[in-house]
C-alpha cells in the first residue's frame, strides 16, 4: 500500500491522507512511497501498460499521455523533440493531473481548487469533470485570455488575482474551508510520478537519451523526468540517466540562484509566463536531482524565447513561448554537448490557445 | 508500384503524374491503386507499422495519427470517441497531409497552394515547411481568425476571398501558373488512404465497431474510414464494416439531397463551418459507401451543435464547433442503434484554435 512521507523529520501517513502534500509537522514536501516493480505489459494505448511504475491506475482515462517523439539531425546531435503539448489539456500537466484528481476523488472530495500560472487550471478543469468535482481555478489576471477561456468552457471557476503570489495567497481563503481538495500541484508529489511516464514512454519509443532539456518553474516535470529515468535504472530496464539540462527565464531563477549562488541578470523572460515560479516548495530536490544527474541550469530571455518560438513554429511545432526555452537552451549550450548526443526536448505547452 | 485510375473512363497514369487528382479525359477524381497487403509490423509508434495499408511511407513524421481513443458507456451504447484534434495540426487533415505533401514534394515542386475553410491550410502549411516547400493558403474572410493566425505563425501565406466559394474560384490563378503543386484535398485520393489510418488504429485498440459517425463535408474523411474498414476486411482482418453515419448540416447538405432525393430545412448550421461544401467532388462515391455498409445522413442546425459543444467540453473533449455535430447526430439517432452496439465518433479538429 502507497504511504507518504516526510524525507525531512520522518513524518509517515497512509496514502489516504489529508496530509498528502506539506508535511504537518515540518512543513516539507511530502513523498509518495510505494513499490516498483518495473513491470511493462499490456497493449500500448493507455498508461495501464505502466502500472509496473505507477502508484495507482485511474478509472478514467482522457487520452492522457504516450505522445509522439519527433527526432531531427542536427549536424552534431540527435533532437528527440517530445510533443507533449498534443495532451488533452494541451500540456503535460495533464499527466499529473489525472492521477491528482482520482486521487482526490477517492478521497471523497466533490470540490477541488489550485492556484496556476495557467496551464493546470485547464488540466484541472478537464479531470475535475470527469470525477464530478467542481473546480476553482486562482489565476493571475495577467495569464493569457486563451487559457481562461479555455477553464470556462471546461465547466471551471475562474478567480483572477494580483499576480502568481496574489493567486497563491487567495487560494489559502478556499483551502481553509472544510470540503475543497487543494490539488497543490507545486506540491504534490502525485504529480511528480505522473510526469514521470514522460521517460517510461521515451525509453519504450528511443530508448534513454544522453541529455533532457526541461523548462523548469516548480520543478514538478524536471523532478518526474529525473524520477522515471532513475526508476528505469532501478529496476535494471536502463544503465543510465540523462544529464538533466534546467532551463528558466533571466526573469525569475531560483533554481539559477540555488545551483550557482547568485543571479546572472540580462534581458527579461516574461515570455516564458508558464515558469514563473519564484518560490518552489521542491528547491532543494530540483537542484538535488539536476546535481546527481551531472546536469546544470541554463538561463534564457525574451530574445532569445521569441527566437526559438517562431523556429519550432516553421518547424511544425505549435507550442507556447514557455515551451520555446528549450530550444533556446539548446542553442546556447549545443557546442558543450559532445557529438553524436541525443538530446531529449520535451515540448511543454500548446500554442493554440493562445493564438 | 501505385498508378491512377479514373474508374469512369478507364484513363491510367503513373504516380508520380501531373494528372494526379483530376481525370484529364472526364473531370472524374482520381483513384489511386496499389497493392494492399494487410500486414500490420512494428512498433506502435509511426506509421511505418501501417505500411501494408499504405501506397508509400513519408520520410519525415511530424507526430500524425496514432491518437488514443476514448471509451464511455451510455445507458445503451459504448461510445468511442477518437481524438483526432490531437494532431500535430490540431486536426485529422494532418493524415491525408501527411502523405499528400511527400507526394509534391517527390514530384518535385518548390511551391503549393490550396484551396480550404481553415484546418486543411494549418495542415499543409505545417508539412510544407518540412519538407520545403512555400504554401500558400486561399480561404474565407469569415474563417475563425485563429485558423489565419495558426497558418501565418507556421510560415505560410494566407490569401482571404469573399467565401469558400471564391477561395475555389482564386485557387484557380494559381494552378494556372506553373510551379504550383495543388494539394486538391477535395479530390486528392491520397488525402482518402491517410484518412484510413483512423480504421487501422481503431482496429488495433479496440476493433472494429458497429458504427461510425463522421462529419462530412468534402466527405474525404468518411470514405477514408470506409476504405480502411473494407481494407481490413478484404485482407482478412475484420469480418464486417461498420455502419457510417454522415453528419452534415441543414445550411448545406448535398450528400442528404444526393441520398433522400430533397433538401431538409430546419435552422442554420453556420457553427459547423469546417463541413460547408456545397459540391464535394466525390459525391457519388460518398453515396455509394454510406449506402453498402448500410449507414444514413443525419442533418443537424446550430442549437444542436452548440449544446453538443458544450457537453463535450465538459466531458474533457476540447474540440472546434464542427466537431460537435457528431455528438448532436448521435443525439437524434440513439434511439434507433440496438442496444449494446458500439459507436465510433470521430472528433475531427481543436477547439483551441478557436477559443
């Protein structure tokens, strides 16, 4: 049976718990523990194949993940671009997400609420529906119309907000009444796992690559990259982990910060409006796993974003300017990465709506 | 080696041909014929797995098809709803494109054009510029101003004429130039194989159903499910073909007029601006399959449609208001499917775009 636990004071409750993201002693991240096999089995058309990994399998299923690899030759390396952006929801978030709200479902739940940049108000939306649960969704004014639009005509409430921190202080008001499940996607670590399937499917479809480049603003995917791949080590399906390459904005850099000691500042980042995460609850985890993997964090800016947004475009590649990062990391780091690498791009966000 | 027919004069011509849409003799539309072999190889995760139901496999793959398929239960029927806006191109197009854009781009052309209400132009903008090649997009001033904004941001010019049938009228001065590949997806034959790899991977996830509802407008999409059903039946796959319900709306219905011998007047159906063909090349054809698998049109207006829309968002489906009109066909026809019969809805195109 799934428990949780706290890694800093030792803190452990079963997995149905209202203690399932902030440890209630110490205040941590809480982690999700439960056994792996490694097991792979069954037809590939939904994550039942993955159960081997997965802490538990959802009822429902909305077409979430196993999304397209694309490779393309550069001259020196091979790009393995990952379409994740082709999810229901429109990003990756709806990995997490569908395993959160079962999960909060079985919890007995039939109100949920999460504060977002954006993308998982959607996510959270779409899965909320599917389980009857009502959603609220705290969102800053600011986060692109498309993407509230989107909430709406999903069936959610959209409250906007001051800002990401005027969204994350609003949504204590709803956390304190008895009744709404906090999905806590900065939080919690059912996300983590769920994301995770993004290199269980790589590694079926590629095989493991030397290197992942991943946005990174709560550190939820590069966490569940770093956590699939080490699973597929574990288990003895992989040898190795890639070397994780961070990427986030001159804007807004904590993991930068973390890693390195202090702030590299240039132009702004605004663009990249889906990692503007000041304050990641995971921090010491993100730059923890960035560190074991031999990896490293790299900063990009508007220029450089609004660069590798069109290029992915003419490419055919219909992201957001969040999800353009990636590439623009890549084109500042490729003389370091050695040739004939793979190089995984994991492609985060669909730019449809916010056309 | 794959060769055009006209099946009304008897005229034949290679592949790789200038005459590879229209019958030079008789204005017929083209068929192409190659040899089926019904072997299914491979792994899941291209098309190459599709090779014996294909006339060629494309060099570049840009993350088309192999979308999940969604089951639900009704009181009375397991709905399968196949996700088809999950396409690179947000929409099924990208399977006929797919092939069809390889097929000038083997012929040699610099340059193609086309004529389209909006997702076929998002489509071959996005292949063209892989493999190459400049597009130019002809369509309605009154097409969804995400469609025009989508094919720009992919590199592609966007002419806008007064209607669909002026984009057929201005596509015209194009042809006439030399240089032009004409992507012809209303007669393009290749556009009909593409479209049959939704019957393939239906196939393989969860076999053959009992119906099919299609939206049809230029009807490429349902005599691709047609074709593929019967493919897998002729090479000893399946064992029947299921029943094709045609979706059109009451604004412009020439496949009921074709069937019933009269138009049907009720409401506008202006919502459904993806299905608005008012002389599908193939309207013969169309008759002919929906009448040997048994199948009927059903008419929908605008009320129906957009309460389907907004019942499929809510169930998590984020598609465009043409997508809608299989939802509200199989509304008015339910009554009439026997009991514990499976039903295949294909959601054609992405609501994102048009938020």
């Amino acid at each position: 049976m799934p428990s949780w636990k706290c890694q800093q004071c030792g803190f452990e409750e079963d997995l149905y718990s209202r203690y399932y993201w902030k440890c209630p002693r110490c205040g941590s991240p809480l982690t999700l523990l439960y056994s792996v096999s490694g097991e792979i089995t069954g037809s590939k058309n939904t994550w039942r194949r993955y159960s081997g990994f997965l802490p538990f399998i959802p009822e429902k299923y909305r077409g979430e993940g196993l999304t397209p690899v694309v490779a393309e030759k550069t001259g020196t390396h091979s790009l393995l671009f990952k379409l994740d952006y082709l999810n229901p929801g429109g990003s990756f978030k709806d990995r997490g997400t569908a395993l959160a709200i079962y999960y909060g479902f079985k919890m007995g739940f039939k109100k949920c609420v999460v504060d977002t940049s954006g993308n998982t108000g959607i996510s959270v939306t779409l899965y909320s529906k599917l389980y009857g649960l009502d959603s609220v969704i705290v969102m800053p004014r600011e986060a692109p119309e498309g993407k509230k639009k989107a909430i709406r005509q999903l069936g959610g409430l959209v409250i906007e907000t001051e800002g990401r921190i005027g969204a994350t202080k609003t949504v204590q008001d709803y956390i304190s009444e008895p009744g709404y499940y906090y999905v806590a996607h900065l939080w919690n670590h059912i996300y983590i796992v769920g994301h995770a399937t993004i290199a269980y499917e790589v590694y079926e479809d590629v095989g493991v690559p030397d290197y992942v480049i991943a946005p990174v603003g709560s550190g939820g995917l590069l966490l569940g990259l770093v956590y699939g791949f080490e699973k597929l080590r574990e288990t003895g399906r992989a040898s190795k982990v890639p070397r994780v390459i961070a990427v986030q904005g001159y804007s807004v850099q904590p993991v930068y910060v973390a890693m390195y000691g202090e702030a590299l500042h240039s132009e702004p980042s605004t663009l990249a409006d889906g990692i503007m995460v000041s304050n990641p609850p995971r921090l010491a985890e993100i730059v923890s796993a960035i560190k074991r993997t031999g990896g490293e964090v790299v900063l990009v800016g508007n220029s450089e974003i609004a660069r590798a947004h069109k290029a992915l475009w003419e490419w055919g590649f219909t992201v957001e300017p969040t999800s353009a990062t990636v590439l623009a990391a890549y084109e500042k780091i490729s003389k370091k990465i050695p040739e004939n690498s793979s190089v995984l791009l994991v492609l985060t966000g669909s730019g449809l709506k916010t056309l």
